[in-house]
C-alpha cells in the first residue's frame, strides 16, 4: 500500500467509519480495520482501485451491513443456551404410573365416585352444569359429592404416597 494512498483514504475513512460505526453497532476503529484489510486485499488482486474514495465509501457500508447482519445471528458466549424443559423418559414412565395408580383409586371408591372422578379428570375439561347432566344429579350436590369422593380417594392413596417417617 502506497504511503499516499494511506494519507489520501485516512482521514476519509475516519469520518465514515465514525459515520457508519453506530447504525451498525460496531466500533469505528472495527470498520476503519476492516476496509483496511480489505484495501490490502483487493491491492494484492485486482491492483489499486480507480476511484479510491468512493470504494472507500461503498467498502465502509458494506462492512457496517455485515457486521448488522453478525450481530443478529451471534450470542455472546456468557448466555447459557434455553434448557430442554421437556421431560425425559425417566419422568414420562413416573407420570404414567402416578396417573395409572390415580385410575386404579378411582375405580376402587364406592358409589357414584368414580364416574364423578372420572368427570373431573376427563380431558374434556367438562363444567359442573355438564358433569351434573351426565351423572343424573342436582348442580348443587355435585360440591358435596366431589369433597366426600376427594377424601375417599385421599384414604386410598394415603398408603401409596405416605410420607416417609422421620428416624432419629
């Protein structure tokens, strides 16, 4: 590189580096480096270019627009990447033996109970209005029935799910 070419390009490159850095989001002196090296590139290839300050301006812009377009696509290396949050397999077989060993209680509690669990539990998501329909009772008794069948089902599964006493 010519020193006069050098002379000629700085104080040009500094203001448009200046000019470009903040749209960008870089550094002036990153893009000022930048354009240099490429200049030194194309001057081993192609020779010096035959309008230097305005190569100089479109080198300047296309470096900005590359270093947006970096920016967007690269995390900085202190942000942990989003942890899979769904479950494992270890977890999927724990939830269906909690679910099976639920069925199981439901289908063991007396009377109308397991028809009323299995109305709440439906995935249907049915209101009390429907729930009371299907079963054939008043809305109203539907409360008292649901709190007797939930301590029914809390005396069969206390057993399976008791917590453990503490030792001394």
């Amino acid at each position: 590189m010519t020193p006069d070419l050098v002379a000629t390009l700085r104080p040009l490159l500094t203001a448009e580096a200046s000019a470009e850095a903040y749209a960008s989001g870089d550094e002036p002196s990153d893009l000022e480096q930048a354009v240099w090296l490429r200049l030194l590139e194309r001057l081993e290839s192609d020779g010096p270019p035959r309008d230097p300050e305005g190569w100089l301006r479109k080198a300047v812009r296309a470096e900005a627009r590359r270093s947006r377009r970096t920016t967007r696509v690269e995390r900085p290396y202190g942000v942990e990447p989003p942890r899979d949050t769904r479950p494992g397999p270890e977890q999927i077989v724990l939830t269906a033996a909690r679910h099976r060993a639920l069925r199981d209680a439901v289908r063991r509690l007396p009377g109308r109970c397991p028809r009323l669990m299995e109305a709440l539990l439906s995935p249907k998501d049915l209101t009390y209005r429907e729930i009371a329909g299907e079963l054939g009772i008043s809305q109203g008794s539907l409360g008292p029935e649901r709190s007797r069948c939930l301590g029914c089902l809390r005396r069969l599964l206390t057993p399976e799910v008791a917590v453990p006493e503490v030792r001394g």
